[in-house]
C-alpha cells in the first residue's frame, strides 16, 4: 500500500476560524473531483478556538503534490492564507483500517 495520509493543523488569527473552516469545506467539497483523494475531513476542537485540524489520506504523495497545483485549489489557498496564524502538518503512511 503506498497511500499518503497527512494531519494538518491550522491555527487561525483570533476570529478568523469559522472564515477558514468554511473555505476548508469548500475545499473538501472540490476533493470530490480529484483524482486520488480518498479522505479529506476538516475537524475542529473543542478545546481550541483558533483550531482547526484537516485529515486527509491519498492514493499517493504524487496525486497530493498534483492536487495543489489545480486552479481550484491555488484560489482556495490564496483566499486561506491570511486567515492562518500557523501550519503544523504531520506526514504519514496509512497501513490499515476502516475507511481505508
């Protein structure tokens, strides 16, 4: 299995999460037409105002990397940038479980 999985964490500027979440979704809804995505959830904690947290699992890094450079995508990141205070993002080898 050579699937690419990622957690990214966002942290929005005070105010800006439900702004962010919102442009996230509309990324989430655009996954539906890539080739390759397989998961991509937006989460938001309960215990973290400015939070927002992305899962997402691909086929492989190679769709991932193709998937930044659709128009869709580069609109939705230049309209996200200012919204976000900070990237975390951990990179990963899914290897098994529902959903996958």
């Amino acid at each position: 299995m050579s699937e690419f999985g990622l957690y990214t964490k966002f942290t929005a500027h005070d105010g800006q999460r439900d702004v962010l979440v919102q442009i996230l979704l509309e990324a989430a809804d655009s996954m539906a037409l890539v080739d390759g995505c397989d998961l991509y959830v937006v989460n938001i904690p309960d215990d973290e105002p400015n939070g927002v947290w992305v899962t997402e699992i691909w086929r492989d890094s190679v769709a991932h990397d193709a998937s930044l450079s659709l128009d869709t995508a580069m609109a939705l990141i230049q309209r996200a940038r200012p919204l976000i205070a900070r990237v975390n993002q951990i990179k990963l080898r899914p290897v098994g479980g529902k959903g996958i």
